[in-house]
C-alpha cells in the first residue's frame, strides 16, 4: 500500500510540472546537514546526451554539452550547513566556460525535536550569464521532508524558485516538485527513482504542453561515511521535457573531509 502511493504520488506530480529543470545540480535533498567541523566537496557532472542543437531565447544548446558544477559545503553547527557552488559548461565547439555561482544555507531540525520524519529548509541564491540562462539571478526556496521505512526511503523536495533579472523575472515563484523513492538492495547498493519537475507560476500554472518534467532511475553505492556516490539517467516524460532537455547522464561524487 505504502509503494502505491507513493507511485501515485510521482504520477500525479509527473503530470503537472513546467518551467525548465537546470541541468547543473540535478540531486533531490535529503534532510540531513552536513556535520559540525566537516566539509562536503562534490562535483556533479552531467552529460546531455541529445539535447536542443540550436540557440533558444539567447541561451546556448545544450546539445552533447557537459555540466559540471563544484559544490562545497561545511557544517558550521550539528543543524546548519552553507554550501557554495560553481557551475561550468563544456562543449567541443565552446570548450569550458565559467557559467554562475551560487551560495545556500540550510538548516535542519534536530532529533531532539523528535519529529516523525526528517525536516529541511534549504535557500539558495545565485548569479549565472546570461548565455546560459535565460535568468541571471535567482532564488530557491526547497523544503527537505524525508523518512525510512526499513529499506525504502522517500524524500520530498517541494521547492519554490523566483527569478529577479531575466524572463521570468516578471512572474511570481515557479513550483518546481522533487522526489525520490530508494530501496536498499544491499549495505552497499541502493537503487532509486529521481523526478524533477516544475509547474511554473504557482498563481497560474503553465499548460500541460509546455510543462517539463524527468525521471532519473538511480543507483547509490554506501562506500563509507566519507564518501557520496550517485548515478543516473533521465528520461523527459513529455515533449516538451524531451526537446528541451533531452537524455542527461548525471553522477555525483563526494567527499567528506574533517578539520
């Protein structure tokens, strides 16, 4: 029963998600900070494997492109952490190129609490060109729910972002859903379902047409408490998912590193 709904829940988001999913930071969070003292580094790189060819609204295509982002974070409390980003594209025909840089504190809420389920508040604010964004500076706000049934996990991101200089910067906060259901086949493998989404202005959704929306079947491997390691790839679940972002090969790897 539990999975049923579950599924059904992803189906129904599936159904509803517009707006365009960045292809940088492709990762459904779960609750947990980074600990006090200690120092996340993880590159995530993401591979487009058909994409748009040609320029669209000033933004570069994305076309056989490679997105790797560097991502820091240090836990300055046992509840909070503050990550840094940087963001770059690769193309045989560009070479590599600094895209934008983003900042995001994040603070969770402690055990001591002894809420049912782990809880999150994450808000990330950052700068990108405009050649590879139609919107150069922007907003996410990304409530973090999660729980452990035994060996499934879930976690919910129901993030809202708001551009303030570009195209968008005109409308409200987009609703941008993202999920993750996980089964732990072993101590070491877990296997896992990623969806990301968005629905666009939550005052007035976008069109069924013009939504995109992807699924990520996933792989996690545990290879110690220090390191982080996650594989997947994406599949547009509707047209306008497929021809704007095509099929995008994504991995993270981290690292943890104590002071």
């Amino acid at each position: 029963m539990l999975i049923r709904t579950i599924l059904a829940t992803l189906t129904a988001l599936a159904t509803c998600v517009a707006f365009a999913q960045e292809n940088y930071e492709i990762q459904v969070y779960g609750s947990e900070t980074v600990k006090k003292g200690t120092t996340m580094v993880e590159l995530h790189s993401n591979f487009n494997l058909n994409g748009p060819k040609t320029s669209s609204n000033g933004v570069l295509p994305t076309y056989r492109t490679l997105h790797e982002t560097l991502e820091i974070t240090h836990g300055f409390t046992e509840t909070f952490e503050t990550g840094f980003y940087f963001f770059t594209s690769y193309q045989s025909d560009q070479g590599y190129n600094y895209v934008g840089s983003h900042i995001r504190p994040r603070v969770r809420v402690p055990e001591s609490w002894k809420w049912p389920f782990g809880a999150s508040m994450s808000v990330e604010f950052g700068l990108q060109r405009r050649q590879f964004s139609e919107d150069t500076t922007n907003l996410e706000l990304r409530p973090v729910i999660d729980k452990q049934f035994g060996r499934w996990y879930v976690a919910i991101n129901p993030a809202l972002e708001k551009s303030f200089v570009g195209q968008n910067a005109g409308s409200g906060f987009a609703f941008s859903p993202n999920a993750k259901v996980s089964y732990d086949v072993s101590k070491t493998v877990t296997l896992g379902l990623e969806y990301y989404g968005s629905v666009g202005p939550i005052s007035e959704w976008d069109t069924a047409a013009n939504q995109t929306h992807q699924l990520f079947p996933s792989i996690d491997l545990n290879m110690g408490e220090n390191w982080e390691f996650n594989f997947g790839v994406g599949i547009g679940l509707n047209r306008d998912s497929q021809d704007s972002q095509g099929t995008i090969i994504k991995m993270i790897l981290g690292r943890r590193f104590s002071f």
